[in-house]
C-alpha cells in the first residue's frame, strides 16, 4: 500500500435555506482529483467531475452554495517493523495529511513507538 498516495476526501454541498442552511449534495474527491456527486432529494441524481474547481463554477457560482469538507476517515495504525535495532526509533509514516498515521498529531510523533 501506498502511504504517500492521498485518500479520498468526503464533502457536503450546503445552500442557505428558510430556518437555516441545508445540506444539498454529498460526494467525495478521489486520490487522482476526480470527483463524484450525489444530489439529495426528490429526483436524486449522481454526476462526476474532473476535479473540484471545475464542480464548484458550475454549482456554487451564486456565491450562496458552499462546500463543507468532512473529517477524514480514521488512519489505521502502521504496524512497526519485525526487528527493530535497539538504538533505532522507530517512527511511524505520515499519513498523507501530514500527520502521524497511528494518533493524528504533527508529524513526526515521538510518542507513538513500537
């Protein structure tokens, strides 16, 4: 598995409504910047994109329509090396947000260990 390669990216449309905003469309940004978008309602529909910019001048050019970004999915942990010298320390990669995969704190963590 690729560890430098970035994980798809969940987001939620949102327009102002009458007691407040509503959520219109959900859909995810892939690894290679390509997007897929579901529409909610009544006659859902599901479309895809070459990429988030060319998605956001189509359907949030009212400058109402704005895009909320949903926390990623838990990083499962990177298990640590069979045999690990005894002066080495062992760290684990970054995740591709430039985290520790294992807690989610800046990278390098010095206090995720083996």
């Amino acid at each position: 598995m690729n560890t430098l390669q970035r994980q798809a990216r969940l987001f939620r449309l949102v327009r102002p409504a009458a007691p407040g905003p509503r959520m219109v469309a959900e859909g995810a940004e892939w690894s290679d910047g390509a997007v897929a978008l579901r529409w909610l309602g009544r006659w859902s529909s599901t479309s895809t994109w070459d990429g988030i910019e060319s998605l956001l001048a189509v359907h949030a050019d009212d400058g109402d329509t704005c895009l909320h970004w949903l926390d990623p999915p838990p990083v499962r942990p990177v298990a640590p090396p069979p045999e690990t010298p005894e002066r080495a320390v062992w760290l684990p990669a970054p995740a591709p947000d430039g985290r520790c995969s294992r807690c989610g704190r800046p990278w390098p963590c010095l206090d995720c260990g083996p």
